[in-house]
C-alpha cells in the first residue's frame, strides 16, 4: 500500500484522533476510560499548539499519526530547548508492518533538521517494543539518564538522537 507523510489537514483530524486512540488503547498502553484519552483523541488541539503528521493513502484515509513539538512548547514534556519531540505516534491497525510508523519517525527527524534542532528526544512506556524497534532501526539510542515517571505507575523511558 503506498501512503504519503504530510501535515494534517483539517479533514484528517477527527480520524487522526481515532487511530491515536485506536493505537493506545487497543494495545492496552492507555486504560480506555484514563483521561489521557480525550487528550489523545484531541487532535485538533495537537495540530494547533504543535506540528501534526500524518501518512495517508490514495484515498486520504489516516493510516497513522505523530505529534512534533519543539523543546519548551506545549507539547514537549523532556525535549531540550534546542530538540524536537515526538509525541503520540500511532499507526492504525489495518496499517501495521506497512512502514507507517517508520516513515513518520523520519519524516519527524526531517523536520527537526529542517527546523535547525540540534536532535529528537522523546518518552516511551517499557512496553512499547514494536516502537522500540522502529526507534532503534532509525538511529535513536536510549537515554536512561532521562527516564522519568510523570505519575506513580507511569515508568517512561527517552531515546534520543542528536544530529
């Protein structure tokens, strides 16, 4: 299936929102009533405080979804003032092991270089080891020295990429 990366347009939001549900919760990352998930199906909020990615096919259907913030915005919570971060990467499930979580973390990277950021930083849950792998395969390394916990029972893991 071919797709292309791209922002999201204001027609892909209320989907784009749905796959980042779809990814947390279905794969058991996000109980279904936490009140993360409002935050994630948000992402119309996402596309107006940060930068919204999205692969879609032909059809424009959103296949998966990243958020990019850049250090000391709204949506960077472990990003440096001089990285990017990624928040929320979510492939749909019909769109697994196509590629799509991967070329958003690259069209991610991309960004941060076009934008002049010294390099990309982001959390992760311990669990998340399909994620891992697409984080590894693109050049990130872990970052134990900036793990943090930003809640009792919430154990979050940073890679890191400096460019």
């Amino acid at each position: 299936m071919d797709f292309v990366i791209r922002r999201a347009l204001d027609t892909d939001l209320t989907a784009a929102g749905e796959v980042t549900v779809e990814a947390f919760v279905g794969d058991g990352h996000t109980p279904p009533d936490a009140q993360y998930v409002t935050l994630l199906r948000d992402a119309r909020r996402r596309a107006a405080e940060a930068e919204l990615l999205v692969a879609v096919d032909a059809a424009g259907r959103v296949l998966g979804t990243v958020t990019l913030a850049v250090g000391g915005g709204e949506w960077a919570d472990i990003a440096r003032s001089d990285e990017g971060e990624i928040r929320m990467l979510a492939a749909a499930g019909a769109a697994r092991g196509l590629g799509v979580g991967e070329a958003l973390v690259r069209a991610a990277v991309d960004r941060c270089r076009e934008l002049g950021l010294a390099g990309l930083a982001f959390s992760t849950r311990p669990g998340m080891k399909a994620a891992h792998r697409i984080y590894e395969r693109v050049g990130f390394a872990r970052a134990p020295e900036r793990d943090w916990c930003p809640r009792e029972g919430i154990d979050l893991w940073v890679y890191a990429m400096a460019f």
